[in-house]
C-alpha cells in the first residue's frame, strides 16, 4: 500500500539509515566544483542523495560506494591480540563511500532533476520500507530549504521522490557544527588577499554566530549541538546582489557578476569620504579620504544614464554595499550578545577573494580591530550536508579532526565550471583529458589560476590590499579536496602536547621556501615518471599514464605556486603525500617496487657478515657502531638528487661501506654519549631496558636491513620488545608494512635472535613457510612486531597515525625516529612523553644550511629524554 500522508508521516517511515565508516577517507580534486567526502567501506542500503533547495541554488550531497581492499592475515590479527587492539565500540556499522556536492541554479531546476536521474540517484539504494512491512517504489530523500516545500510535487512526478522535509535552520547549525568540530583546516581568516587557517577546539567552539548569506541573510546564535537561535537577518543579501546586478548589467549568472567585479573600480560610481573633502581625510572621527561615504553616492551628482556607467564598477560598488552592510549587521548582534566567534558561510561568498575582504574588512572596522570574520571551506552546503546528516545512525557525530584527511587528485574533467559531478573514476577517461589539454594547447584552468594583475581601485574602509586575480573557473566553489573520513586514525598518545604539536619543521608560507621545494619537485619529476613506468613494464599503457601523471602533478604544483593555501595548510609533508595521491590516481602504486626488491636482495646478502662483526665488537662500541650503521645507511634515499647521483657511481654495498667509514664523530647535532649513558649506565650502575621501543623505519634495502633491524635485535637482546613501524602506503623506496615481515624471514634465517622474537611477535607465520599457526606461546623472547603507520608519505604527521600503531604506543619508552622525511622534514622539534632518538644523514643542502648550519651529509643524532 503506497503512503501519500503527511511529512511527519514520511519521516516515521524513513528507514535506519546504516553508516560505515571503517577505513574511510577523504578525497577531493580541484576540478571537482565541489569537495566529496570519501566513506568506504558501506555495507547496508542507505539513501543517496540530501538536498537544500535555496531560492537561488540546489545544493546537492549525495553518497556512491566505495569498495575497501584491505585484508586481515594472520600476522595482523595476532599482533592486534597482542597490543591489545581495541575492539569496534559501535554497535552498528560506520559509513563507506563519498559525499558528494553539487549544485545548481534553481531557476534551472530540471538540470539537477536530469543530474539525478542520470547518476539514478532516484533509486535511493533501493525501495523504501515501512514499519508495517509493505514497500513503495517511491524513495524518501531527505530536503532542506523551501524549495522542499514548493518543488515537491515536481521531484515526484518526475523522478518518484518523497522529499523528507527537514527544518533549514537545524540543517545549518548541524552542518556547519560537524565541519568546524571535524576537520582540520575548515575555518580561516582572508584579509588583505591573506588566507589563514584557524584550528576550533571543539571543546572550545560555542557559543558562535553563523551568519548564513544566501538570497537573504539570516544570523543565527549557536550555543551547542541542536541548541540555537535565529537572532537577526537582513533581506539584502545574495539575492539582492544577483538580482539588481542582472537588472543594472545584464549579466546571465551569478559568476559572471562576480567576474566582472574583478575588474571594476568602485570610486567611478561610490562618494568616497575624499569626494567630499577634497581628497582630504576626515581625521577627527577616523574616516580616511579611501572610506566609502555612499555607495552609488555619485550617481547623484552626475547627469549620466545607466549607459554611461561601466557594469564592471556597478558590479564591484554593488558587492561592496551588500558585503558592508552584512558584515556591520553581523557585527552588531555578536557584540549584543558577546559572540566572539562570526562564521560566515552561503553561496554568496563562494571563495571569491574580494567579497571576503570587504566582509573582513567591515568587520574590522566597526569593531577597531577586536574581532575577526571567518569563513567555511564548505560554506554553500552546510544545509546539505545538515540534511544528510538528518538520517538515522549516519555514523559521523563522532567523528574528530584527527580521521579526516584531505586528499587532491586530479579527477574531473571540467573546463568553465560548467560541468557537474564526481570526479571520473575510469583511468582511461582520466587520461585523455589530461593528454587532450596537450593537444589543443588548452591551458588546464581548473588547478591552475590565471596569471594575477595588480590590485585594482577599490574604495573601502581602507582600500583593500587584495591581490586582485582574475577569477578562475573554478572561483565559485572554495578550493577544498575530498574528505576521507578515517575512523581508524588517532592522535599518537606519546605526544608531549598534542595542541602545539606542529609537524612541519620548514615553513613553507615563506614564499622563497616554497619556490625552492617546487623546483626540487620538479627537477626529480622526469626521474620519478621514468621509474614508475618501468616499474609497469615500461609498456605503452604505463607511458601514456606516465605522461598524464606529469601533466596533472605540475598543474597542482602551478596552482599551489600562485595561491599556497589553496588546498588548506600548506606543508612539506603534505606536498609529499600530494605526489604520491597523483601517483595512486594514475594506478602507479608502487613506482620503486623492483628497486625496493633488488635493494633488499643485495643487502640480505651481506647481513651475515655485518651481523658477525656486531657480535665480535664489545657492548660500548658495538653500540656506536649500530648508530653508525643507521645514521650510514641512511644514505640510500631516492628523494635526494645527491644520491641518486651517487647511485650511479657504485653498488651499493660499495656505497654503505664507504658511507659508513666517513662516520667521524663528532656529528653535527651529536647526543651518543647521552643515549648510550641511558642503554648502558655508567660503572656499575646498569639501567633497566626500555619495555617496548617504536622503531619508525625509512627507506627500503640498507636502510632497513643493515641499518634497523640491527639496532633492532640489538635491543631484543637487552629484552626491549620492538615495534617496527613502517608506511601503510608505498612512497618513494620506504619500506612497507606489508613488505617488512618478508624482509624480517629472510633476516631470521641468519640470526637466532630475530627469528625467536620474530616467532614470539607473529611475524614468521605469513611471512615464511611455516606449520605454525599462531605464535609460540611457550617462546622466552621478547617479541618483534610490525605495524602500520597509516600513512602514505616520506614524512608522518603525528596527529594522525593507524590505531594500531596508537595502541602500541601504550607501552612504549623508546622512540626512535629515522630519516630526513620523519626526523628532520617533519618531527625535529617535536617532544614526546618518553624517550626519543632522532637519526637521520642531511640529503639536502639548503635543509643543511637553514635549519642545522652545516653540509650534505652531516648526521644528526638528536637524544631527548622523557618530559
């Protein structure tokens, strides 16, 4: 029987909506208008599609599946029993796939109804269910807005959809909640053409205005989730800027208004404070001669007609008035009601430069500086994103910050902004668009911004010093990537203070800095594609997504040099990881695979001896001569230009012995004495060993295996239990968590040591052939283990790592951090709350200069005690 009842009937009807969201992420791409969020591994029906139906604009999210390929061995599972791994505290599943936003003109409405019908977004992931048991083909979609209520007759004639009337003002305040409370780099400042990214305590968010300016302005006061009111709103909004500047200049979109503001010059139509003091300020109230006195005020005084005004400063005088006016009125209320925090979201603003400096501008004015206005990264679909998160047990209230990642891959093909959807998902389509842009000798406008002019006039509280670029295509959604919501990541527990913790040790806003890594970046990019497509075969396939890998990486790197902050938070370890993404996206997924290989064969040859000539040295020097050996081995990093020259001048056994013989002490940052002090005691004072050590190892070959895993069984000797942690994705030669028990068995085959504790930590029972199932119950060893980092970069950011490698970090004494990536590009300054040991040779000579005073190939050897 087919209900066609009331909304509250509707809503009673509407099924549990079953969310997973294990192993998550969450992926984005600047051609894609507008960011999705990644949710992988969904295993119920759930309803597709949320929509907010503004008078203006339909706002879209919208979910597709995504398959998760991760599996559970059995080394896995014992390591997980024996650190203890928490089990899943939900008691239902977490969401897994994407959101998706999309939006679109209402007065082209049957553009979204078609988009619907053409990704069969109608279908709702299947019939909906009522609780008496009887079904209807109608799908219940949940809709925000009061187009809800106006075009729902509409969406069920022509698509079969039941819109699911949720309250706009609640969708609002919980999309906007959810976003500033879960991902990092959501809020920022913009004044004078400056972003800066603010990072909310979520302890600290409420209270907080959102002012939400879409065709009107309503400001809300926001006192917790669920909890807000509607305080105040202005009828001149989005819809008045739209609607008089199509009246005034004939413009057929929004956007289009917006670019032609670019190049207006406000003081031809608005009476300036100078105006009317002859180009003088007016001192004594503090109004410079720049202060706008009237908006349009010369119109008055001029004999002109509309003809005889350029539309271009109709347009900018026009989005200066009504930015004023918002961000006065905004002000206002939060000093009524001693709001601190002013949130500014809806499509108006839409990331176009000017409209946030004019609203920063008037904020700044009116409060003398006291207060700041912030703006959303998300802004246009917080009612969306509200209404999807309306259906029941979505599986993201809790989600934290520290279980976002923000990923750019270059995936949909749009030039203009003019085409809507998610980014292409077949690598053939991925290809030829980046390899037509070649052929026509199309510039890619979607990550690359077009060339900046200078500043243009603009009247204002104090003219804005707004770079001023010609608006891209793309100018009418932010710059934010897809999210990948990933439940398994924490905070690393050993943090000395996880809210100061900053992983960057290079600044890269100094514009210099970055200059100089993009040119790093680029030089060892033919090098880089060589390599990945040797490691397919070096087949035509793998050339023509080499080639598209190139052209798409570049782009990102030229978008990212004309604006930083396009992506979020620009850092060293964040570039790094971009590349590898673009490398993923391409299917390169292991670009140094047959290196790693050869590497790690020619190294396990020459263990025995290495190990040999350990174990004849005394305790002292046998313990220099392991820091040595990684601090020698070290050397061996494919991301350094140095040594890839290097490479080409011998073996590299020939390589690790001559490293390890210019092993002078001492060393450019040189703590030896202090750590061995703490392994080996002084006289007769002989401290207890460290429980459990976290070896965070680097590259493939020497690195691991004549480097660590000495240092390794060195400390499985003294009765530490090791932790071998290693990345979860390939990046550049670093070993991974999937590849170390391999290089484990064969290192066990010639020493008793590890393969006891390797035995003892479940490491021998995937790795090697082996009739065990489990490991020895009745081994004295200590145990050697291996886990994941959950990271897919040459550098680790401490505020998100794998729960594995958390929970093993609940026992943990001894930290040793390896590599220029992990120990010196990120985590130098970092401080834990046990002991930590820092190794790693300089590969880099403007690093060696800036940041330690020395040269290539100095080695630091940094020891901090617990805090």
């Amino acid at each position: 029987m087919a209900h066609t009842g009331s909304s509250s009937m509707h809503r009673s009807s509407s099924r549990p909506q079953l969310l997973d969201l294990s192993k998550a992420e969450i992926q984005g791409n600047v051609e894609e208008k507008y960011p999705s969020i990644l949710l992988p591994n969904q295993s119920h029906d759930i309803s597709y599609l949320a929509l907010d139906i503004g008078g203006s604009l339909i706002k879209l999210v919208y979910f597709s599946r995504h398959q998760d390929q991760s599996t559970n061995d059995k080394r896995m599972r014992n390591v997980k029993n024996r650190l203890g791994f928490p089990s899943n505290r939900r008691s239902y599943p977490i969401l897994g796939g994407r959101l998706h936003f999309v939006k679109f003109e209402t007065r082209k409405i049957s553009e979204c109804l078609d988009f619907i019908y053409s990704k069969k977004l109608h279908f709702g992931g299947g019939e909906s269910r009522y609780s008496d048991g009887s079904t209807e083909l109608n799908a219940i979609v949940k809709a925000t807005g009061g187009g809800a209520h106006k075009f729902a007759d509409l969406f069920k004639e022509r698509l079969g959809l039941v819109l699911d009337k949720e309250d706009e003002m609640s969708c609002l305040v919980a999309g906007a909640n959810f976003l500033l409370k879960a991902i990092r780099h959501e809020a920022f400042t913009h004044m004078e053409g400056q972003k800066e990214f603010v990072q909310i305590d979520p302890n600290d968010l409420f209270p907080y205005l959102l002012v939400n300016i879409g065709s009107g302005v309503s400001m809300i006061k926001v006192d917790g989730d669920g909890k807000f009111e509607r305080i105040s709103g202005t009828n001149v909004g989005g819809g008045t800027y739209w609607g008089l500047g199509r009246l005034l200049t004939k413009c057929e979109s929004f956007d289009e208004l917006l670019e032609l503001s670019q190049k207006g010059d406000n003081r031809n139509t608005d009476m300036l404070v100078g105006d009317i003091y002859g180009g003088m300020d007016y001192a004594k109230i503090g109004l410079s001669a720049s202060t706008i006195a009237s908006s349009f005020g010369k119109a008055t005084s001029e004999k002109k007609g509309l003809e005889d005004y350029r539309p271009e400063d109709i347009s900018l005088s026009l989005l200066r008035m009504i930015s004023y006016n918002i961000a006065q009125i905004a002000y206002l209320n939060a000093l009524r009601f001693g709001l601190k925090r002013i949130f500014f979201g809806g499509f108006f603003i839409r990331g176009h430069a000017y409209t946030m400096d004019a609203i920063s501008f008037a904020i700044h004015f009116w409060s003398n500086g006291a207060a700041q206005a912030m703006f959303l990264r998300h802004e246009g679909f917080l009612g969306a994103l509200g209404a999807f998160m309306s259906y029941e047990k979505h599986g993201l209230d809790d989600l934290m910050v520290h279980q976002l990642v923000e990923r750019f891959p270059m995936g949909a093909p749009y030039t203009g902004g003019n085409i809507h959807g998610p980014p292409l998902r077949d690598l053939n389509e991925k290809i030829s668009w980046m390899e037509k842009f070649l052929q026509k000798g199309t510039e890619i406008t979607a990550p690359v911004p077009m060339t900046r002019p200078g500043t243009t006039g603009l009247g204002g509280f104090e003219v804005p010093l707004s770079k001023g670029s010609i608006l891209r295509s793309d100018a009418s959604a932010l710059n934010v990537g897809v999210l990948h919501l990933v439940p398994t990541l924490e905070v690393f527990p050993l943090l000395a203070d996880p809210k100061m913790y900053e992983p960057n040790t290079l600044d890269l806003s100094d514009h210099s800095e970055l200059e100089y890594w993009f040119k790093i970046l680029s030089e060892n990019l033919p090098d880089l594609v060589a390599k990945a497509v040797a490691s397919e075969g070096g087949t035509d396939d793998a050339k023509r997504r080499g080639d598209a890998f190139a052209r798409a990486f570049s782009a990102h790197l030229t978008r990212l040099m004309e604006e930083p902050a396009a992506y979020g938070k620009l850092g060293l370890a964040r570039l790094l990881e971009m590349r590898e993404e673009c490398l993923r996206e391409f299917h390169f997924f292991d670009a140094y695979i047959s290196i790693k290989q050869r590497e790690n064969e020619a190294s396990i040859a020459v263990l025995p001896d290495l190990l040999m000539e350990l174990d004849s040295l005394d305790e002292e020097t046998r313990l220099l001569t392991l820091i040595e050996g990684v601090l020698a081995a070290n050397i061996f990093d494919w991301g350094s230009r140095a040594c890839v020259d290097l490479y080409n001048k011998g073996t590299i056994i020939e390589i690790y012995r001559m490293s390890r013989n210019k092993m002078q002490r001492p060393w450019r940052v040189d703590d030896f004495d202090v750590f061995k002090e703490r392994i080996l005691g002084t006289g007769d004072k002989k401290p207890p060993p460290h429980r459990r050590a976290l070896l965070f190892v680097d590259n493939s070959g020497a690195d691991i295996v004549l480097g660590m895993l000495p240092l390794a069984r060195e400390l499985l000797r003294r009765g530490t239990e090791v932790v071998l942690v290693a990345n979860s994705l390939p990046a550049l030669n670093d070993v991974t968590a999937m590849e170390l028990p391999d290089i484990v068995a064969e290192a066990a085959k010639h020493c008793d040591i590890l393969r006891r504790a390797a035995e003892s930590g479940g490491l021998l029972v995937d790795a090697m052939s082996t009739t065990l199932d489990s490991p020895r119950e009745n081994s004295s060893s200590v145990p050697l283990m291996v886990v994941e980092n959950g990271c897919g970069s040459p550098c680790i950011d401490f505020r998100q790592v794998s729960s594995e490698l958390a929970a093993a970090a609940k026992d943990a004494d001894l930290i040793i951090l390896e590599g220029m990536g992990r120990a010196l590009h990120t985590n130098l300054n970092a401080r834990f709350k046990c002991d930590a040991l820092k190794l790693a040779m300089v590969k880099n000579q403007r690093f060696a200069e800036k940041l330690i005073k020395g040269n290539i190939y100095d080695c630091i050897c940094k020891y901090e005690p617990a805090n």
